[in-house]
C-alpha cells in the first residue's frame, strides 16, 4: 500500500517523464475532433442564431443577419428570469454546503476509524444518483402537495394559511435544488477532508486550540479545495436547470428560471433565435463568474 | 464541550442521510402502489406492477431506449476518453492548454446550452433527431467526465513500470495490453459506469436532441403531467437496486482485500 503511493506522488510531481512522440496526436485527434465537431461548432451555430431574424416571406422561419437586438430584447423581456436564477442557484448552493459540509466532515473524519460503516455513508450519499432524477423530483412534490402529510400537519399548526401551496412557491423550487445537488456538494469537501492529516487536528488541540480554532485555521483552509468545487458543481448546473423550477414538477408561472425559458423558446415557441441568445448570456454570465472565483481562490489547477 | 460536538454531527449527519432517502424510499413504496391510473394516492399494497412491468408498453420502450443509448454512448466516450487521458499525461504536445481548456469547457457549460447548441446545429445542417443523436449529445457530455476520471488512474500509474517492459523486448503494442491497460482498468471501469449513470438519467440534453424518441427520463416528463404509471417506479427502483448491489459488493470485496493484505504484511 506505502509502496503504491509513493509511486504515485513521485510520478505526479514528474512531468520530465513525458515525451513528444507521434502517438499522442493518434490518441487526441479522434477525441479533439469530436469535440470540435460536436461541441465547438454547435456554440458557433448558436451565436449564428442568435443573430438571425425573422425570415420576410416564410412565417416562423428565420434567415441570417447580424440582428443584434435579439440580445437587447431577451435580456428586457427575461431579466426577471435571469435575476432569479442566479438568486435561486446562489441561495441552493448555500444551503447545499450547510448540509454538505458537515456530513462531508462526519464521513471523512468523524467516521475514518470505521472503513465499513465510512464506505457505507457515501454509498447513502451515492444513493440518489441510482434512482431517476425526476422521479425523485416528483416524489417531493407529492410530498409536499395539499393532500401530502407536510402540508397537513403544517395547516393543522397554522404556520401554512389556508390555500396557501407549498409546490410552485420559491421555496420548494429552492428546496428540490439544494436536494437534487447536495451530493455534488458533499462528495468533493469528502474527499478532501478524508486526506486530511489527523495530526494536524491533534496539533491544534495540543496547541491549546480551542475545537471552533482549530476548525477555521486547520480543518476550513484544508478543505477548501473541495468546497469549491462543490460549489462550482452544484451553482452550474442550478443555474442551468429547470426540472425543478417546471410547472409539472416543483415550480410554478412565479417560479420560471432561465432554462424553463430557453426550453420553451426553443422546443415550444420555435423562437431559435431567443433561445440561443439567452443561452449564450447564461454560459458567459457562468464562465466569468467561475474564472472570477476560481481567480479569487486562488487554485487554478483545479480546472 | 467536545462530547457535545460528536454527539451533534452524529445527530446532524443521520437527519441529512435520511433527507437524501426520503424521495428514493418514496418511488421504491410507489412501486408496490395498486394504483391503476394515477399514482399519487396510496391505494393498496400489491405485487403486479413488478410482475407485470411491461404491460406499460411505452415504459418498457422508453427503458429499452435507455439502455441503448447508455451503452453506446459509454462506449463511445470512454474509448475516446481514454485515449485523451494517457496523451495528457504521458505525451508533450504543442496546444497543450487549449486541448485541455476544450476538455474542461462543456463541464462548465449548463446543459440546456450544450442541449440549445447541438439542437441549433442539428437544424443547421438539416439532421433529423433520433436515437442518432440522442448517441451524439450524449457522448459528448460523458466524454470530459471520462477524461477526468481516467486521467487521475494514468498519472498514479509508475511509468518506470512501462520502461521495464521496454527493456525486455516488449513491443509497444504489448507493453500497452500487457501493462499499461491492465492497471488502467479501474479507471477505465470506473469512468464507463459514471457515463452510463450521467446518461442513462440524463433529461435535460436529450430533450433537445430527441425528436419523437422516448428515453426513460423524458417518458417521466411528458408523464408527469397526467400521473406517472407505476411501472416507471418499479424500474427505477429495479435500476437502483441493482446499482446498490454493485456498489455494496465491490465495497465489500475492498474491504476484505485491505483485510488479507494487512493479514500478509
């Protein structure tokens, strides 16, 4: 076991070992291409589309153009949208990490001294990616619909007003969200945590450290790593999803996010270039957020 | 003060395990649910939905899509992948951090954009959605996360091991087979099972992509509206026990290898 990890530090920290050979572009050119042609390209047909407009003769078809508005009017029409997934996202994000943090550190280190019962915890955190995203959706608002016991007992205590929903409201889109994501969030602050050097810990105690000390100078700046890149894999795709934000699962008309928006601009509406211009908006809003708070973490590497 | 403290992360962490449980413990009840049309209201405990899984043809159809697709689609990635992994880390090449800012960009990309931008391209050139792809999406979503993946098994890999084969007359061809390729099999299994788990619950690209073919998950959506058949609960319960299965077995079979191996050291 020493042995293997020896190995792999000092083959990790070598990059002299590597060579230029032929083989490598036989082993990327399939990949790469792929990527280009599937993946590259597609982002320039969108930035092509979102410039078109509406063709003069055929009704609900659009032509080439450089109609730069489509992205004055999408961002006037859809503002409200975009604001509240950003808000949606952010306020899911942190109340993924408040559960997400604290069960990351009770597997990795509360648990570390029983490898079974540890192995079994992050099978339960595993769990949810087993069984259907949406089912798992749909089970909540069942839960939470007017005839499910939540919504009972809380009108039963009075803290629910009469005909007052708990589906479609801001905090069930909210709660299905930090659900659906806190397992992206819990499993990288894990596997930090679970390299985390016991001893260090020890050392802040012997030190006179108080546990609350100890945790913000030793334990919080070692894992930070991993909390951010849970926050990166739980904001990204909350800002991007609209499973829970849909009328058929926990949202409502109140509740519409920026991908219910392209969803029905693009697949119900057919209006291509609305759709393409809100999705280019979201992905450069995403990437300077992330190159913004990657910079500001400090740790480049991780992407 | 510190006994307090364990006392209450146990507390804490049961309540979250038991948060993350509830909607799965709910599709798996649902499934034994004798609900006839809808099933939302508990109407009686029965087996037939289990035993009679595909008389809900369309479930069965949308299941059998699924499959399909997931086995192609990881195919596809991690064969691809695989190959990006050993060039990134055992080869120099020019371009290096635009190969590598291309691999990571759709991972930061939302789905609905790599969905609307695939669509737009499909519409573009004129080709008509279906299972086709529905392959093609999918491919490219696992594709990065294969890459990741691998990558890490690849660089823990002691290329002194390669060399050794080099010495002794190996060909290339058998030092990959013979050396390379088994010790990156855990990476490589390891990456096929999370491509055929992001694809097979994938919803929101394939949407865009699918034209009128039915996949598992958007048969739940356009299901959602009128109430879910039970059937669809019981092959997501089907599926999740099978997963546990796999998982908990090779779970166990580590810990009985760390355990030999600690009895012979």
């Amino acid at each position: 076991m020493a042995f293997t990890a020896f190995s792999a530090q000092t083959s990790a920290a070598e990059p002299a070992a590597k060579r230029r050979s032929p083989i490598a572009l036989f082993l990327l050119l399939p990949g790469i291409l792929y990527l280009i042609l599937f993946f590259v390209t597609p982002l320039i047909s969108l930035v092509i589309t979102s410039f078109q407009e509406p063709d003069p003769v055929r009704f609900g078809s659009f032509v080439n153009a450089f109609r730069w508005e489509n992205y004055v009017i999408v961002l006037e029409t859809y503002g409200e949208q975009s604001l509240r997934s950003a808000g949606f996202a952010a306020l899911a994000t942190l109340f993924a990490l408040l559960i997400g943090f604290p069960l990351g550190y009770f597997i990795g280190i509360t648990l570390r001294p029983y490898p079974l019962l540890q192995g079994l915890a992050l099978v339960l955190v595993i769990a949810p990616f087993f069984i259907s995203f949406l089912l798992r959706t749909l089970a909540w608002k069942q839960i939470f619909s007017d005839e499910g016991p939540i919504a009972g007992v809380l009108g039963a205590l009075a803290i629910l007003p009469p005909g007052q929903a708990i589906t479609g409201t801001a905090f069930s889109v909210i709660f299905g969200l930090t659900y659906n994501f806190v397992p992206f969030m819990t499993l990288p602050i894990y596997a930090t945590l679970a390299s985390l050097d016991l001893r260090l810990l020890e050392a802040g105690n012997d030190l006179y450290g108080s546990p609350a000390v100890t945790f913000r100078t030793v334990t919080l700046p070692l894992s930070a790593a991993g909390v951010m890149s849970g926050t990166l894999l739980t904001f990204i795709p909350a800002a991007g999803d609209y499973i829970n934000a849909s009328r058929e699962f926990l949202g409502s008309t109140d509740t519409t996010m920026i991908g219910n928006v392209i969803e029905t601009n693009f697949l119900v509406l057919q209006n291509f270039p609305a759709a393409a211009a809100l999705s280019l908006v979201l992905m450069a809003a995403i990437l300077i957020l992330v190159s913004l708070y990657v910079r500001r973490s400090g740790t480049e590497e991780l992407l | 003060m510190r006994g307090f403290g364990k006392w209450a992360i146990w507390v804490y962490a049961s309540m979250a395990f038991v948060f993350l449980l509830i909607p799965i413990v709910y599709t798996i009840v649902f499934s034994f649910n004798d609900a006839r049309r809808t099933n939302i209201l508990w109407r009686g405990f029965t087996f037939d939905n289990w035993l009679n899984v595909c008389d809900a043809q369309t479930v069965c159809q949308a299941f059998g899509n699924s499959i399909l697709i997931g086995v192609v689609a990881t195919v596809l990635a991690t064969t691809l992948g695989t190959m990006i992994a050993i060039a990134l880390v055992r080869y120099r090449f020019r371009f290096r951090n635009t190969t590598t800012l291309l691999i990571f960009l759709p991972m930061t990309t939302p789905e609905v954009v790599l969905g609307a931008g695939l669509a737009a391209q499909f519409l573009q050139v004129g080709v008509p959605k279906g299972l086709g792809t529905i392959i093609i999406a999918h491919t490219l979503f696992c594709l990065s996360f294969v890459v990741v993946t691998v990558r890490a098994r690849v660089a823990s890999i002691d290329p002194a091991l390669e060399e050794a084969g080099r010495d002794l007359y190996g060909n290339p061809r058998q030092v990959f087979w013979r050396i390379t390729f088994p010790m990156l099999l855990p990476g490589i299994v390891a990456a096929a099972l999370l491509s055929f788990a992001l694809s097979f619950d994938d919803f929101i690209i394939t949407n865009f992509n699918r034209g009128a073919e039915v996949t598992f998950p958007s048969f739940v959506y356009t299901a959602a509206a009128r109430g879910i058949p039970p059937e669809a609960n019981v092959i997501a319960s089907g599926v999740f026990f099978l997963a546990i299965a796999l998982v908990l077995i090779a779970q166990l079979s580590a810990a009985a290898r760390r355990r030999k191996l600690a009895a012979t050291t």
